[in-house]
C-alpha cells in the first residue's frame, strides 16, 4: 500500500489511507440474522478491543496497531506508543506499533 501511496502521490492522485488492529483472543463467529438479512460476523471482548486500537490508527497517524497481547508474540518488530484509555474500558490499555513505521499526520474528522 506505501508503494501505491507513493506512485499515486506523483501522479496527484488521491492517497488511499487505511487503519489495521491486531489483537489475540477468543471470539465467536457465524451467521446471524435470518430471512432476508443474514450475516457472517464475529463478536465478543476481543473483537471490540481490536475495534477500539483500530480508533486510533487515524488519530496517532499510524497504519498498524496491536494490543499488548498480540505484541507479546511479535515483539522484535512492535514498540510501545503508549497507554490509551479505550471506550468501555476501565483502565488505560497498552497499544503498541510497528518500529519501523513514522506516524503521519493524524486524520482530522471528517
């Protein structure tokens, strides 16, 4: 994607922007709805803490963020951004980032 980024900037075409959060737990996952409106989805606390560092990528300017239990099994590349107070949360949460990625400036809401 930072390839695309970087061919298109030169071509003064829009820059496409994207937020990823990892995060390791248990979920649960299937079809839910029925009729005519039925959906393949995941749910559970794990789903919503990914959902909730996802929140972030735009406002710390950073393409990939993780929790700190997804950072325990890849800590050679992650670092630690901080620790942020997420919603639904009762404590601040560690969020770590790629070491080698620069934060860009953050999104302002549109």
């Amino acid at each position: 994607m930072a390839a695309l980024n970087a061919s298109a900037g030169a071509d003064c075409v829009e820059i496409l922007r994207f937020g990823v959060a990892l995060h390791v737990g248990e979920v649960l996952y299937g079809n839910v709805g029925g009729g005519n409106r039925l959906d393949f989805t995941c749910i559970g606390p794990a789903v919503n803490l990914a959902a909730r560092i996802e929140t972030l990528t735009g406002k710390l300017g950073r393409t990939v963020l993780t929790s700190s239990e997804f950072a325990q099994h890849c800590a050679p590349r992650l670092a630690s951004i901080g620790e942020f107070l997420l919603p639904g949360s009762e404590s601040e949460q560690p969020v770590f980032g790629l070491v080698d990625e620069a934060p860009r400036p953050a999104q302002q809401p549109a």
